[in-house]
C-alpha cells in the first residue's frame, strides 16, 4: 500500500519552523518526505511525502501538534487563501490503495485531529458526501478571518470537533483527490487586475477551462504578480494548453510572461507531453524517455 500525502501549511517564511516540522516527519515510520516547497510571499509550505496507511496518519498527527503549537493565524499574513495552519491534507492512491480506501482515511484522521487538537475539521473531494462542500475554494472562502461567522452559519458546522475555530489554529480541511500540479505562472508587471483577469479567463469556475482553478496574487518581495493554478487533471487539461492561454491573455493587456513555475512535485507524463506539445512530436511514446525505459528494465 502507497498513499500520497501532500499537506499545505500555512508558514512559508520562518526557516527554522519548517525545517522543525521536516525533521520530525523524518522521525516518523513508514513515510518518506520526497519534497518540500516553502514560498515566503504565499507564506505557505507544501511537503509531500508517501507511505503506507497507518505511516501518513502519524505523519498529520504530528504535523498538526508541530502546526498548533508554532502558528498562529491571528498574525499570519500571505498571498495564498487559508483557513488553518494545516490548511489542506490530501491522501492520493498511488499502488494497492484505492480512492475509497483514501476517503476513509481522511474520515479517520480528520476525527483524530478534531478530538486531540479541538481543530474542527471539514472533508473535501471524494471524502465528503456533501455536494456543496467538496471543493476546496468553497469550504475556504472567507478564510480564517471570516471563519467564525461562516460556522454559524447554517450548513457549515464542521465534520468534526468543536463548533468554533481554534483560536490560532483555525480548521483543517481533509479529503481524498487524485493527483494534482500546483502551476504558478509569473507576469512580467507588477499589475494585480492583469492577474486577476487571467486568473478568471482560464479557470473552471468563471468559464475557463475544466479541471483548472487559478487566483491571481501579488508577489511584493519581487514586484511583480504571479497566476497561481492547481490543475486537478493533466491528461484533460495539458499543462502546454493552460501555458499558451495564459500567454495569449497576457498579450492583450502588453504583458509578457516572465517564467512558470511547478511547487512540489509532478507526473512525468504532464512533462512530456508538455515537450510533445512545443517539440511537436510525431508518435511519441513515454517509453522513449531513457529513464522510464530503464526502469522497465527492473
């Protein structure tokens, strides 16, 4: 069994505090951290690690107490939407898991953290069995600033634990997904409505393309303005597809793009056929990359 799990937390600034966490996800068996992504304007990490069942849900269970005791949102400032200081936990099956059995998990451990930590806890994606709460952007509009108005609100009492916010800590959202690419795409200007207005033409929820959810943010430590997208489905929607959209947008408005970028990591498959895209390919195959070859080699 290998399941994926790729935590967002909400510091991405404080070295030491993140390289703290590191250290003690290291500590716990069965998982293996395979990449750690701090961004200072986002003020937001992504670490993704695998294992079996039991190693991932140590793993959040220690995240979540390093979390509680060394963040507080009430003084937490960034670019990126968040609604805890472990904003985000997805299980993703990779081999001899399925999607269900990742569900099931996250119903596990989302009851775990709201009881040990008093962190309420909202499931998301294939874990929740409320239409109006799986995705993501919905179960965190208004942020931990406007959490505990939200949770008085009819329909968004928590999945689990308390019925009010931790006081530094906020709430956590937890859930099944497939793999996902965090792509972030950086414009040469530091116009935010340029952004933004990219960030609306392309994604899903305001006509855009499927699969494709997008904000445009400010990145003040360089001067300029970043499209920050998760693309939830490569295959449907390439990475080369999103890259000439957002090239295309931007000239309208005399901009150029200054660089893309991948936080975390990413499917092989979503690189080469970026390369199959520009190169235009004729007849490519995956097993034409020497690496993929050798290793069907064994």
């Amino acid at each position: 069994m290998l399941i994926e799990c790729v935590p967002n937390v909400s510091e991405g600034r404080r070295a030491e505090i993140i390289a703290a966490m590191v250290e003690a996800i290291r500590q716990v068996s069965g998982v293996r951290v395979l990449d750690v992504s701090s961004d200072a304007s986002h003020n937001r990490s992504v670490l993704t690690l695998v294992g079996d069942a039991a190693g991932v849900e140590r793993d959040v269970l220690v995240r979540v107490e390093r979390a509680v005791a060394d963040i507080d949102l009430r003084t937490h400032r960034g670019e990126h939407p968040r609604l805890g200081a472990v904003d985000v936990v997805p299980f993703i099956p990779i081999e001899g898991v399925t999607m269900a059995d990742c569900a099931a998990l996250s119903r596990k451990v989302g009851a775990v953290v709201a009881e040990r930590y008093g962190v309420p806890v909202y499931l998301y994606e294939e874990a929740s069995t409320n239409p109006a709460r799986k995705n993501l952007e919905d179960i965190r509009r208004g942020e931990f600033e406007g959490l505990t108005a939200k949770m008085t609100t009819p329909g968004w009492a928590p999945d689990f634990g308390p019925s009010a916010p931790h006081p530094s800590a906020g709430a956590s959202v937890v859930g099944a997904r497939m793999p996902l690419i965090a792509y972030n795409i950086n414009l040469a200007t530091d116009r935010l409505d340029v952004a933004k207005q990219i960030a609306s033409a392309i994604r899903q929820s305001s006509g855009g393309f499927r699969y494709v959810k997008a904000m445009g943010v400010t990145l003040a430590d360089r001067g300029i303005v970043q499209v920050s997208m998760n693309l939830s489905n490569f295959e449907k929607t390439p990475l080369a597809r999103v890259f000439e959209a957002v090239k295309r947008e931007a000239a309208r408005y005399g901009v150029a793009i200054l660089e893309s970028e991948i936080v975390g990591l990413v499917p092989s498959a979503a690189l080469s056929g970026a390369a199959e895209f520009y190169l235009q390919l004729g007849n490519f195959r995956a097993d034409q990359v020497l690496e993929t070859k050798l290793r069907q080699l064994g």
